[in-house]
C-alpha cells in the first residue's frame, strides 16, 4: 500500500479526499493534516464547532470510520520519510510555501492553481495528456527534489479540456468561446459564495478563473516535445458565471474546427475516445469517461453531475455551429468537486502509480 | 386619449400590460380580454382560484383600481370601432387566429412570435430600429387591412439587439456568439418552469429560442430598403440555457467587429447611444436606455433588472475578446417581463403614436 | 413471484414506483398502465416529449430496463386475474372512480387520498399499525370485494405519525402542534409547483393538507377495537407551508405528553422502537427507521432525505418544550416521495404478503 | 436637524442604515464609522474590493450621494459633542465594548443584543411598548450616563410581538408557539449564510436565537410599572429555522388565549390596533402597521416583505386553533432587514425625538 498524506483535510475539498480514498485498493490515508487550530485534535472534533455543537461536515457520504480518530497534525509537519504521496487541498497562497516542503521528498498531488504555470510542471488530467508525466522528470532534476508538484487544472478547465480533446485529435481545433454556469461549491465554503448574493441570480465574474481555463486548455492539450511543453496551437475565449447550482459545472461551447465536422462525428469522436482511454483500467475509472445525450434537455447539473461517481464528463446538445465554416457548438456538465477535483486527483495518482512514478 | 384593449389579460404578461398601462398620460384600458373561461368575470373576480381563494396576481405593485371591476370579454368580441390600439399578451397559436381579426381594424402591438417572420411584418424595438415602421404601411397595402401587427422581439434578442446596434454603427459586425442564461418568468406560469426541474440546476435549452434569437437580431439590425427589410451582414450563433432566476435575462456575448474596437470606445459607443437614443422624450422612456457598469461584478439580474422600471440594458465586463483580431465580449441583463415584454410594447405605441401611426 | 401493475406509471411518483421495483426479490411489474394519450406506447418512448424530444423521466437512476420497452396499457383495461396486486400512483379524482374496479378482485395499494377515510379503510404505515390491516378483511366483507383499497397516509403525515408512535406508547400524547415545511416535489410536476411562486418565498398553504394530516394521524395512532379503528386520544394542530426544496419535508413538532418525558427519555423511546420495528426483516427495510441526530443543526432535508435510501425518518433537536409542563420539541426529515409514497407502498406490500393478506 | 453618527456604516445593516436615513426631514448623517481597517477612507471606496474592483454594496437603491464622499472614522474616534444620536450596527461582542463609550454621552440605538436582557434596558418596538422608554431614565440615572443604550428586539421577536399586542390587550395571552422560516439577510453577509448549505434545503437551528425570542417577547409586551419592567404573563416556546428566502421573516404562530376569540375578531382588532398606533404620525411610519390579508396563500416573504417599504407586519391565514379551547392560528411576514433592523431602528429615534427624549 501507498502511504499517503491529505494536506488540508477538513476543508470540502479535504473531505473528498478523505471520502474517495475510503476502501481505496491501493493507497492507504496514514497522515492528515490541517491549519494550526486543528492540528491535535481528533478528525471528527475538529469538524465540530464547539459552541453551537454543529458539524462540519459537506459530503452526502458518512465520515469514513477510518478517519474518526485520526489526530490531525500540523500541515507543515508530517516526517517525509513516513509518506509516500501527499495529496494538497490549500488555497494558492498557502500551497505556494507548504506543497514544496513535501515536494523535496514526495510526490505532491495539488488541486492548488500556485505551480501550474511554471515551465517545469505539468497540468494533469488523467486519461487526456498522460505523456505530461514526463515532464515530472524534468521537474526533479531542475529544483533537485526527490519528490514533485503535479496540479490538476482549475475545475472548470477539466470538462472543457476532457471534450474539446478529441475533437483536436480528429478535426483540429481553431476557435473555442466558452461561456461557463458554475456551481457555488467551487468557491468552497468560508466563506464561500453567500446565500445573499447568488439566490434569485447569476454573478457573471469569478476573479482570475477566465485567464486560467484560457491558459490551461492549451497547455493541457499541448504536445511534450523536446522535454517542454510546446502549447496547442488554438486560442480560447470565456465568460466565467457563477449560478444558483449546488455542485456541477455546466459550460456552453462553440468550436471552430480546422476540418469539417458534422455533430454525429463529434459525437462518435467522444465515444470512441471515452472507449479507449487510457485510464480505463484504473481501480476508480468511470464506466463512461465521456457521455454524450441524445436528448437536447441534457446534460443537467443535478441530473448529471453524479453520473459513475461524478467522474464522467456528460455532453449534449452537440449541434453544427451556424457561424463558422466548420464548427460545433455543445454543452457539457462536469462535477467540479469529484473529477474537476479530489476524485481526478485520486485518478491521478492511480495513473502514476501505475506508470511506476510513485510507489 | 387612445382607448386601448387588453387581450390575454389575465396572464403574467396581459397582467404587466394592466399595471404599466394605470395612469398612462396618453393610453386609456377600455376592454380587456380573457379566455372564455373568464369572460363576464370581474377582473378581480376571474384571477381568483374558486377552490383555494388563492388570487392568481403575480405583480409586485397591487391591482391597479382602475381594472378591478372592469368585466372580462370574450378575447374575440371586442368590437373594431370600439378602441385604437390593441394589445395582445397571447400565446403564438392564440396570436395567429385572433391578431388578424383585430388588425382589419386596428393596430395590433403583439408579444407573440406568429407573424414575426412574415416579410411584410417588422420586429420593433423602439429606439434601435424606428424606419421599420415605414413597413406597417407596407403591410396594411398589401394585406388590405386598416390596422396592421407589429410584434415585439423574443424577450431574449432585446437586450442582443439593443447593445449591438452601437456596435454595428460604430465598428461594424461580423460573427456573434451569446450564451443565456434566462429567468423563468420568460416561461410564463401555466404550467411555466415546474420548480422541481430548475432548483438547484440549469437547463441548457429552450425550445425554437436559438433560431428566433439568431434570426431576430440580423432583421431586426437590417436597413428598411426598398420597401423591405434587407438583413444585416453579419451571424449569430446561440445556446439559450435557462436557470434559477425569477426574472431578468443575463447574456454573455462575444462580438467579432469589422473595425478595430477597444473596450473604452464600446463604452462611448453604448453611452453615446443611450444619451441621444430616439425615443428619449417618450413619457415610459428609460432615464438610461443603456447603462455600462464599470464594476465587473456586474451587471446581476437580481440587482439590475428594475433599473429604471426594467427598460434599461444593464451592460459590464466589457473586455477585449482574446481570439479575434477585432472583437470584443460583455454580459448584458435585460428585464424579459418589462423591457422585454409589455413595458417594451407600450414603449412601442408611444413611438407609433408620436409618429402619428396610430391615433 | 407476485405479479404486479402499476397504475399511473409515468408520473413522478409511477416513476419511484417503477425504481422500486425492479429486481425486487418478491414482486414482478407485469402490467403498467396511463392514461389513454399514452397507452398503447412503449414506457420510453411514453416518456418523450414529440415536440422537443426531452424526456419526462425524473428520478436520479436511469430507466430500469426492465421496464423501456412494455407497452403502457389503458388504465382500466388490466384483466384482473392477470395480477396479483394493484399499486395506484393516481390523483384522488382519478382514484375514487378507477380504484373500485381493481379492488374487486385484485387488493390494491394506494396513494391517493380517495379512500383514507372511510370507516371501513385502514390508513397504513408499515411498522406504526399494522393491526390495522385487520379492518381489510371487514373492508373486503362490507362492500363485497375479493380485493380491498389499502391507502397509505398523505406524505405529511408519515413522518409525524412514525415520530409519535414511540412517545405515545411511553409517555401518551395529549397535544401536538406541527409546522410543516414541504418540498415541491410534494404538488407533483404538472403544472406542480412553478419555480415562479416558490423561489425566495415560503407559500403559507397547501389546499387541504392540514385537515388531511389532523384526521390522519389521530386513525393511524388510533386502536383496532371490535372490528373498527377507535381514533386516539389526542388533538393535532398544523400549519403546512411550502418551501424551496426539491424533496423531503421538514416538520417542526411542539407535542404535549401526559406523563414526564426527558429528551433523552424520548430519544432512547425512538431508538428502542426503531431497533424492535415490526418491520425490520422485510427486504426493503431501512437499516435504521427512526435516526436521532445530536448535531443541533440536523436533520437537514437535503443532507438526511436520502439516508437508507428515503426509509428512514430523520428527527433532531430533540429538547424540552418550555411551555407545557411535560413536554418535548423536535425536528422531523421524511422523504415524501420515498418513505411517504412508493417506497413506503411497496414496504406495506411486503409486509402484507409477509402476513398472506396477498399472495 | 439631530445629528447623527451611523457605527458599523459598512456592514449589511449600516448600509441599510444609510439608505433610509436619506432625505430624513429630522436626521442628518455626519459621521460614519467602522472597523478599522476601513477608517479614513471614503465610503464608496472603502466598499469597493481593491484586488477584485467588486463594490460590496447590498442595496437595491443606490449609494446615496450624500454618504459617498464621507471619510469613515474609527469606531471609537467620534468626539462626543459633535453628535446628537448614535446609530449601531455592530455584533454583539463589539456592542458590549463600543456602546457604553458612546452612551456616556449620548443617546445610543442599537440593533445588537449585548445589553438587551439588563434590567434597566427596555426593548423597544415603537408603537408597541412605548411606555417602556420610561426605563432609559432609569438606565440613565442608575448607570450615572448621559444618553442611553436603546435596543431594538431581535428581527425574528418583531413580527412575533406586534402581532400579539392586540390580541393580548383584547383576549388575553396564555401561551404561543411559535416556528420561524428565517431569511439569510438575517445571518449578515460575511460569512452569513453559504450558499451551499441552504440551497435545496432547511437548517433547523440557529444558535440562540430561540432564547432570545422566548425572552423578549415577554419583556416587550411586559408593563413598566414601578420603574421596572414586570414581564407579560404567557409563555413562548419557538423553533426557529433557515430557509431559502433572501428576506422576509415568515412565522407561523398558534396562540391559546385567555378568553374566547374568533378569527374574525382578531382581525378586527389588529385592524384597529394599526389603525390607531401611537407612531402613525411620524415622518416615516407606514400606512398600515398590521396588514391582514383574505388570499389564504399569503402572506408569502416575495410577495409580502416590501409592503410599505418593509414596515408593516403582514399576517394571514387567521383561523380557528382546533387544539386549544381559545386559540388562534396565523402566519406573519416581516421585513428582517426594514422593520426589523435599521428602519424600525430610524422609527424608534423619531418616536425618542418626538417624545423629546433626544433632542
């Protein structure tokens, strides 16, 4: 079993964490770690405000039994040699100064944005650009640590990236505008988008998040060559809006293709790619990596984001474009907590284990 | 005073018509119009459920006294000599049969989609594209009628077609792109948006409203010619999404100009326009007929929808689009219950009436 | 095998009834029928919208298979000795008139409110009064049927009921108040509840619904006594409100006993009655049926609906009442579409079969 | 004109507090003070984030013109002789410290609960207790003070106790329960209420909030008698619950009165209560005090919330209790953040100033 620690693990996305790797085949939670004001503490009395005696805990699932008692350390204070794998769920500035503590002995999983635009380190999405892995090597020898940062893109790049994939791979991509209906679990929760603010509303500005998924996409979707990163040769524009959702991203896509495509090749294209990818074989891999409806109602966040676990990118409304000469517009629903987040994260690290890159 | 008839009254729409017609300088409400269902009722009378005494009025201000008591006719038993200006708050079967008994009489200002697409029939917005009224006259010749329809856009080309009419003067237009995210008061009440579908959700499509939308704004934006309206040059392309908002659709737009544009001469462009737009001594006329935020939180539709009354285009995050040579993207709120709806169409008589077409 | 029909199967709560059933261990769904605009089609293709191709189709597991390709039958059209047992998911209107057909020769298990108080018809929680399924053979005798109408509670009253039980039993009940706070999924989906009326709001009434819980929960908690129910000894008082959730009502209840009772008195009569529940072997069982939470902020519906898959009613905030001189306060979460309708109807049939009152 | 200093000017409720002290014809805002983070700014751009440029400003109304060029102070920096009147809007722990400063010289309204249970404090709803005011000489004279700490009641109280007056002054009160659906507003805004945990759901608890009601209805509607205030002879017992309202407090209440009391009279006597209310004459008291609505599907928080800008207490559904010999139930919206908060704060300062007890 992987030894693994969860670095910031009472927070929602922390909580996944400890969710997903419940039962896990492979990796076993021997560490968790949390802010100072935790740190001592039992996990399941860490989770409880001591005044009003509520808990605080977000997932639909119990907390795990595994995790109950566990004694939260403090997040800089984990002895490298006791792990083997370090999964983060900080914020940016905090990731920053903590993630390459570990880093110099152990691999890091981030779901932090603080590294991913650094020459040395590669966006991951398991089963899209698996051959950025490589780049890992070349982060070690260049900071000289044992150990490395590997982010998962922002969670609304993740969907994006998942679909526009194979539609590069067999009509190439010229064009993307994306305009994104986002669930207000991606803004965590303390304090998170306020009630009071986003009822009866849409917010149409989330700061920084168009300028990431502009980045990400065609980092993610670029080629490794020559030990670098040589960016995919397409431009992205996007509109990122928060809406009334619980969890689930929804994204509305416009693509110009650099060879014709009709809706029945896309789809067929997803289908195909979804059938084969490389990370079908992992112990937490979807069923369907991607889904695409026939029913123009669909995708929906509550009724698809849940879909195989939440790991699944649902598409739909996939129809030709009436704008460019060869285009293709769609909508898609990816569950921005599970596989824009811990979940992906989890896969990812099944996708490196497996590739012999931690151990 | 122009003595008017309400049909379809008792509606969310007919019921916007009833309260932004109290106390019109110039518009006196002579007849209003239900199904058979309620005709002979008092108005009062017909909107409450016999059952439950619930009373099925959906405005924030009361029931203007003016209509309480007034008694409900027939929707097609109005007698032609008996008003000047008819409005119609009916769904597009409805319109389809009773619009033209009407308009063999009189002017008809309609809600509905059924004659929108007619090539003798203009889509009016006042203060965006007031020559097209010239084809009212058209119409009348050529179908030997003393009235005439003049229909309103879809609620969700308005606020499209009124921010890009600065655009297409100023810098010309080539390819548009919007996403929408529309209330669920666009959907009417009976049976409207069922509140088990759209919590916590976002339904990505809205049956026919892409194709009005993208067929709208280029007639609407087209020069009157020749007799005819001759289609503006340039394609519009939409998804149309509706999501967890009472009223006030939001849009996300991305514009391809013909000519180099920056945000700040969009922003004059759009102010300019406002500040001189044609309809601005009309007496319901918007203090602002376009509103430019600089905050990029906004526009809201919660927060932006009711600016003044509902008739204002709220616009913000205007930014230069990153994929096309010249372009430019935005988010624009536009009330679809006021402005685009029965606030909208009395707007509308002020412009016929102070162009003496209707009297 | 129990040969099954399930009449009014492509309405919502058809729909949890058709999940219920598939691959249960003792009932096979043989027949389905609808109304006469759907019979005669495919489940599926019954469930698709012809203009606009969605899908009518609800709940968060996909169609069984088992079920796409029967053909919807006329609603009173099912021969009556081709099944062995009737559930209805019909309005009342409905129910009254269709109800008796089946009832003469088939026992029928119903939704609906048509029949529930009726002297010689039994209102059935499995686990609460099941010696009240003894006034079915009285029901059968009296109107001389081979079958008989078995109604389950509004969905309101489950909760309530199966919450009173235990501290009837110990402590008795002189007085109880209750606020409810239903979910829209409660009013069912055409035309339900519009989004229009319920965002932002609190609707103060539900038509009927408090006379429906008041009479209810004073017969179910009654005695079977010389072949008929003698209602209990205690007076309910409701308001019923409706509220912005999807599933699961929530009920704030005020209850006066007539002996002393301590919170941890009522919360150990609760637990105790839940581990000994009559019901607790048949194969749909929730593994706990009443839960008592100590985190003051639970139950929540959305997080505490779904517990052992909508069987199980969640209470909280177990405390003294401050106004009676014994008395107690508390929180209830009941699912209404699980628990409070197909699921609590296919617990009943169980436990009927489990008592040979079917085979 | 009284001069007036507003402290907590930034927050949710000072805001609320500058919009209504707009334009008073007796008021004149000439301090503004918050934390100090915020001193020395202007309050335009101290509302506005300086990474995001998103202006954290709550209002429907705009800023007003007055207040926006005014430099924010330190909350403890405002000289004593410059003002006549303190406005707080602070949290209870900042009240404790920060009030008494000012009281010493002042006269201090507050909105916060730190001094509210005193014995030598009254709570004060004008028009309701205002016999009470009696007891700030008291307080003045006891704690050797020059002004006073005058605090409103908690926003849920409110409603609860104006509608209980005339009942209590006409049928006697024995006891109420009471169970609240609370407005997010009324949690502030930050943190105040996460999205995430209301969406779809009820929180049935609110810390304190219960104790507090229970306590202070009994003190409002209490007598001043021998310079203390000897509470109201009935009890309260409340639930108090979130829901998924923006604002607008709805309370459904069951009230056991001492004598005989048909809905009907209740009706009337709240008419005649609001009819004749001691504050009707001041600058900004509303038309109707108490509004009982007929349509039983009202009084609903959307619907009913602004009547009269937020101050009248709407009621409805008054009907007969079917458990208590003399009882009475009814429903009730009112405006957390009007009434309740700032604006029935601003009645109170004029009914003081009318009465010359702040000059």
């Amino acid at each position: 079993m992987i030894r693994v620690a969860v670095i910031g693990a009472t927070g929602v996305v922390g909580q996944e964490f400890i969710v997903s790797l419940d039962n896990h085949p492979w990796f076993k939670v021997e560490h968790i770690a949390a802010s100072q004001r935790s740190a001592g503490k039992r996990y399941s009395e860490a989770l409880r405000d001591p005044n009003s005696g509520v808990i605080k805990w977000h997932q639909r699932e119990d907390i795990p039994e595994y995790v109950k008692d566990m004694i939260l350390e403090n997040v800089d204070n984990i002895k490298p040699d006791s792990v083997d794998l370090v999964f983060t769920a900080l914020d940016s500035d905090d990731a920053k100064v903590i993630e390459p503590i570990y880093a110099k002995h152990t691999p890091v999983i981030s779901t932090a944005a603080a590294f991913r635009y650094d020459d040395d380190v590669p966006i991951l999405i398991p089963g899209i650009n698996d051959e950025h892995t490589e780049l890992l090597n070349v982060q070690r020898k260049h900071r000289g640590w044992n150990g490395f940062i590997a982010p998962l893109p922002n969670c609304t790049t993740t969907g994006l990236a998942i679909t526009l994939k194979p539609i590069l791979d067999r009509f190439g991509l010229k064009n993307v505008f994306m305009t994104s209906m986002q669930a207000v679990s991606g803004a965590g929760r303390s304090p998170g988008v306020a009630a009071l603010d986003i009822f009866d509303n849409v917010i149409p500005y989330i700061p920084k998040e168009e300028e990431k998924v502009q980045k990400e996409a065609i980092k993610i979707l670029g080629r490794f060559n020559n030990n670098a990163i040589e960016y995919a040769n397409f431009k992205v524009s996007c509109t990122c809006t928060r809406v009334a959702v619980i969890d689930g991203h929804t994204e509305a896509v416009f693509v110009e293709t650099r060879e014709k495509c009709e809706p029945e090749d896309v789809k067929s294209a997803m289908l195909e790619y979804s059938k084969h990818v490389s990370i079908k074989d992992l112990p937490t891999a979807p069923k369907d990596y991607i889904y695409v409806h026939n029913d123009p109602s669909r995708p929906q966040p509550r009724l698809d984001r849940d879909m195989n676990d939440g790991l699944t990118t649902v598409v739909g409304r996939l129809r030709k474009d009436n704008v460019f000469e060869y285009g293709i517009k769609y909508v898609l629903v990816s569950h921005n907590e599970k596989m824009g987040s811990a979940k992906g994260a989890v896969l990812l690290a099944e996708l490196l284990k497996s590739k012999d890159i931690i151990s």
